[in-house]
C-alpha cells in the first residue's frame, strides 16, 4: 500500500483501500473535529449545520480564507466562533440564529 500524506487506508474486508486526500475529515473516535487547509466558507456550512444557524459574509474574499486545527465537536458555538476570530482576524456578529462574518 503507498500512501501520501493526506490519505487514509480503509479496510474493505479482504482489501485495504487508500482513500486519496482525507484533509476534511471529522475525527468521530476523538470526539474532536479536524480541519486542514479547510475555508472558512466550508467550516462555516459544517457550523451552521451543527448548531442550526444562518451564515452570512460580509464580504466574498473571506470565504476563501484557509484554517487549519482541531476543535471539541462538544464545543459551546461561542468557543468556536472565539477560536476563529483569533487565528483568522476575523470579527463575528451573533444576532439570534444570524452569523455575520466580516474582516
């Protein structure tokens, strides 16, 4: 099996299969959801799924911005957002179920 980094190797009962570029995924066995060269476009949809909100940017060059890190997937949505605000320089705006991203 050869394998680059990214990948993942899943077993299909007889075989071993190298799932190709695994950088998104959500690490279920730690409880911990992992994020590597995701935008935060992409990281948003997955928030606002999770913790039933509405995300809107401010701007559209944001969405193209990258994260990479871990963060509890028990994680009160304040955490997140704080997580964010610091490693990214972004400001975010909590009104209700409302999301307002900008720089």
């Amino acid at each position: 099996v050869f394998m680059e980094p990214g990948d993942q190797v899943v077993n299909q009962g007889e075989e071993l299969e190298v799932a190709k570029n695994q950088k998104h995924r959500i690490d279920w066995v730690e409880k911990e959801i992992v994020f590597n060269e995701k935008t935060i476009e992409e990281i948003m949809n997955d928030l606002a799924r999770w913790y039933d909100v509405e995300v809107y940017f401010e701007d559209s060059a944001i969405k193209d911005k990258t994260f990479t890190g871990t963060i509890s997937r028990y994680s009160d949505f304040t955490q997140v957002i704080e997580v964010l605000e610091r490693t990214e320089s972004l400001k975010f705006q909590v009104e209700g179920r409302e999301v307002r991203i900008s720089n």
